[in-house]
C-alpha cells in the first residue's frame, strides 16, 4: 500500500488532529494494563469477540496522553479494518510503522497498539524484531487463544505479559447504567434498582454495547451478530471449514448445556459426527472463548482430563439468544454467573463429586490448597434442597481433608446467612452481595 493510502486510514483511528473518543472506564482491567506495562515487555490482551479488548487499548491510550505522552507518539492500528483486508500481512506492519514514522516523525519511542492482531500471519515474527531492537512499546489484542497461546509460547516467550477479558462484571454493568453500589446502606436502599438491573443482567448478559443498547430487539440483534460474527470470522475463515451446520449446531447445543457436563462422546452422538470432527469443533470454540469448560477435580490429572466437562458460556446473554431452553433454566444460568465471577478472582476452577456421587458445584484450589468449595442455587426455602447442598458441601470436605481455612459457601438468591455444622461454618450469601463483594 502507499503511504497516503496508509496514513488516510490510520487518520481514521487515531487522534492526532482529533478529540479523544468518549469511553467507559474499566478499572480492574486498566490498573492491570498499567501495572504490567511498566516492565516494558509486550502487553497481550485476549478474550471474546466484542468483550471490549479494544476500550481497553484506547483508554490506555488515552491514559498517555494525559500522563503528557505526545499523541503523535502514539499509534492505533485497527486489522479488522477492511482497507487493510487485501494486504493483511508482516510487510503491511512494516508500512504501517514507516508510514507513521514518515508523517508523524515521533520524537521518542513510539507506543504501538495492534487491535486483532491473529489476522496477520507470523505477527509474532514482527513484534519479535521490534521488541528485541527496542524500538516501540507493544500492546496487542486478539481473539483465539489457541493460536496467541501457539505463538507466544514460541516466538515471544519470555517477552510478553497476557491479560484474559471477559464481558462486563455485574459491578462493571451497574457503572454503565451509572448506578454505583459501595455500602451495604446503598445495597439495602438500592435494592428494588438492583435487582431489576440483575433480571436484564440475566436475560441479555453483559457485553458492553450490549448493556448500553435500550432496545430489547437490537439487543438481541447484537447477540445474534456476535454469535454469527464468532463463528464465520474466528472459526469458519480462519480454518477453513466446510461444514458450517455442524459447527453451528454444536454451538448451539453447547450454549444450550451451560452449567452440565458434556464429553465427546455425548456431542458426537448428538451431532451424528465423527469423535475427531466433535473433538476439533469443540476445540475451535473453546479457542473463541465463547465456551469455558472446566474439569472434575482429582489430584491425578489423567483423572481429571479422563471425565466429563462442565460447560459454560462466556456471556448468559449469548446462550438465552440462540437456545430458548436456556431461559427456562434460572439455576443454571445462576451458576454461570458465578462461574464468570470466579474466572475473573481465581485462576483454578474445578467441579467435584464425592464417593457418593453428590456433587459441588466449584472447588477453588490456590497452589496446592483448596480454598473454597461453593455451591449454587436458586433458593434454599425447600428444606430438601438446602439439606442436599449443605451435605454435599460437608461430604466433599471430610473426602478432601480441606484445612479448616477452606470457605464452604452456598450462593443463592436468598438472604445471607450462616449455618454452622459439626463446628463447620458454611456461609449462605446472596449473590448480589457476593458479586458487588459487599
């Protein structure tokens, strides 16, 4: 491409001659830009298709600019612009810089943020060279786990620090609805608002522009695009497939499983497939982050890995949009909110069933503790219900031999409570209490 062409598209994504673009703050996700940035190696964020990884790069950016970074220091290149479609390749990184360098002539080491950058191939290669020959400070976003995973953990390894995104946190949603809950005064006298915004938190789940769309039918347009966008740009394009009703109807049997276990087996025989084409389908969508499994726990990891997995879905949203079934299961979709939450504060995520076969709904483990056994569930006003629950959680502990600092809790629409067993404390907790952290 030619430099004018070049700098005319780039001019369209930067703000050297403009105001900056308005933007929702997303704080946890900033401090940690901030934070690991500071040791200058590249910055990766990863996570799903419209989960807000390019907010991210310019509230960063505009973060610079108001620490005194000079906007022509700084670049913004979009890959999913389509003028960039004919060319996407190591070279057009290359024109990109010296096009900037050229018009924009830096007088420092400029700040290079690269948005979708799996769709250029071997773009590790580039950023490689201008990591080692120190020549720009390097942020990154992308789509596909497996093929960042693949590169990174060869050409940039010991170069680069990641960032997983997910949509919205039910605290982050309240703040897009500028509606901020820090006390348990404003809980209680909030609560009749809170829980109206947890019923459309629920029903149309939490990807930005999602929560900020009132139109209940362009929201669910936005979660149809998403779901298409997902599988024709990420899956079907980038690995060529020619049987895209089979995709599609794994996908939305998955979305429709949320918070059940499935193995390979149970697809392929739903799916009338082969193991190996259900195998790799299934792979290419946990790549997309649009489902997150989790495994049985078990101290043997061939144990762990010889099991069914229990399925999420990366947004709640997502899965009621393209599965009616899904609505008419609240437990379910409870627990994948939980499941959300937990991904965001802990990095181990398992389920466990007992020698009795009563199963808990996720075992938290740091190191080599377990810290948490948790439970989900609608209400505990049946007593059979709650009696269920609180043996399961008493069961698994005594198998585990858990420390007693290990937390037993049960997250319910209930309010919260304790009850104490055989000198065990298990807290009941609301779950809007529990996801505000209040």
């Amino acid at each position: 491409m030619k430099r004018d062409k070049i700098i005319s598209i780039l001019e369209d994504w930067n703000f050297w001659s403009k105001p900056l673009k308005k933007t929702f703050p997303r704080k946890i996700y900033e401090n940690e830009v901030f934070k690991k940035s500071k040791t200058d190696e590249i910055i990766i964020l990863k996570g799903v298709r419209r989960s807000g990884k390019s907010t991210i790069l310019l509230n960063h950016l505009k973060n610079l600019i108001n620490s005194g970074i000079p906007k022509e220091q700084i670049l913004f290149v979009n890959l999913e612009d389509p003028r960039f479609i004919p060319y996407l390749s190591v070279d057009l990184l290359e024109d990109i810089k010296n096009s900037y360098l050229y018009y924009l002539n830096p007088t420092a080491k400029p700040y290079i943020f690269l948005d979708e950058v799996q769709n250029i191939e071997n773009f590790e290669k580039w950023l490689v060279k201008e990591y080692e020959l120190n020549l720009s400070h390097l942020f990154v976003s992308g789509s596909n786990s497996q093929l960042l995973s693949k590169e990174i953990g060869t050409s940039l390894s010991g170069r680069y620090l990641d960032i997983e995104m997910l949509p919205l946190s039910f605290k982050e949603f309240l703040s897009f609805k500028s509606c901020n809950v820090n006390t348990k005064y404003e809980l209680i006298s909030k609560r009749l608002q809170l829980e109206k915004y947890f019923e459309e938190f629920m029903q149309y789940g939490a990807f930005p522009k999602v929560v900020l769309t009132d139109d209940i039918e362009l929201k669910e347009a936005e979660l149809k695009s998403y779901f298409d966008s997902i599988l024709l740009r990420d899956i079907v394009a980038r690995y060529k497939l020619d049987n895209f009703r089979a995709l599609e109807q794994l996908s939305i049997f998955l979305l429709s499983s949320i918070s059940n276990q499935i193995s390979i087996n149970k697809i392929k025989n739903h799916l009338g497939v082969s193991f190996d084409l259900a195998n790799r389908y299934f792979e290419y969508l946990q790549n997309t982050y649009l489902i997150q499994p989790i495994y049985l726990f078990d101290w043997s990891y061939k144990k762990q890995i010889s099991n069914p997995k229990k399925i999420y879905s990366v947004d709640v949203g997502l899965s009621k949009r393209v599965s009616f079934e899904v609505g008419q299961r609240f437990g379910d979709i409870l627990e994948n909110i939980v499941f959300l939450e937990l991904r965001r504060r802990y990095s181990e995520i398992y389920y466990f069933k007992t020698s009795q076969n009563y199963e808990v709904d996720f075992l938290i483990k740091h190191k080599q503790q377990i810290t948490h056994l948790i439970q989900v569930s609608q209400t505990l006003e049946n007593k059979k219900t709650k009696q269920r629950e609180l043996r399961a959680l008493l069961k698994a502990k005594n198998e585990l031999k858990t420390s007693e600092d290990a937390k037993l809790y049960i997250i319910t629409m209930d309010d919260t409570s304790v009850e104490t067993i055989d000198d065990y404390e298990i807290q009941i907790i609301n779950i809007l209490e529990w996801l505000l952290e209040i």
